[in-house]
C-alpha cells in the first residue's frame, strides 16, 4: 500500500486561487471553486491571510531550513583563501628553485664557452 504525500501549492497557485476567491459574488461560487480546485477552507482562510500580509510572492518565498550562519561562511571563506595562498607559496619556491637551477646551468655554459674556444684548433 502506498502512503499519501502531502500535495504541494505553489505561491502562484495560492495567490490565484486567493484572487479567484474574491472575485465569487455568487453565494455557492467559493464552494465550487474549492471543490474544483481541491482546496479546503481552512487552507483558503490561510492564503487570504498570508496574502493580505503579503508572504504569497515569489520574491519572499522562504528557505526551510537552519539559517546560514554569517560568522561561519566567513570562517569558511578564510580557510579557503589560506589554503590558496599555502598552495601559491608551494608554487613561487618550486619556480625560484626552477630560476636557481636555470642560472646555475647558465653559469656552467658560459665557462665551458671560454675552454671550447681554445679547445678546437
């Protein structure tokens, strides 16, 4: 037996069905509209009220969840940016190593140039 899951309304449902509601002058016109959209009145009294304090837009819609935490997003941010620059100072010795070899070899060459010269008759 499969077990029920709650329907979801989206906010623009909501404040369509709200809107749609208070367009009903007919008496019996609510009722219909309830029974057509599957939608008991206690939910309606609900979305009147959220609309009428304005939580049904789409701009305020509401993450569920804990809050994000200011002070650790920073922590993280912090961590990140030590870690890339450990990484970059990783890199700057391997390339002055890389720098030292190249000057060294560069050295060696210029003194066999001298020793070539005299070398080949």
């Amino acid at each position: 037996m499969a077990t029920a899951k709650r329907r979801l309304i989206a906010n623009a449902d909501k404040r369509r069905i709200v809107l749609a509601a208070a367009a009903c002058t007919k008496p019996g016109e609510i009722g219909a509209l309830m029974r057509r959209e599957g939608v008991y009145s206690s939910a309606l009294a609900t979305w009147r009220r959220q609309y009428a304090a304005g939580e049904l837009s789409d701009a305020t819609s509401k993450k569920r969840g804990p809050k994000a935490d200011s002070a650790r997003a920073e922590l993280k941010q912090l961590a990140l940016v030590t870690r890339e620059r450990d990484k970059l100072r990783v890199q700057l010795s391997n390339a002055q190593l890389v720098i030292e070899v190249q000057k060294k070899v560069a050295a060696l060459l210029e003194q066999l140039d001298p020793l070539q010269k005299f070398a080949s008759p």
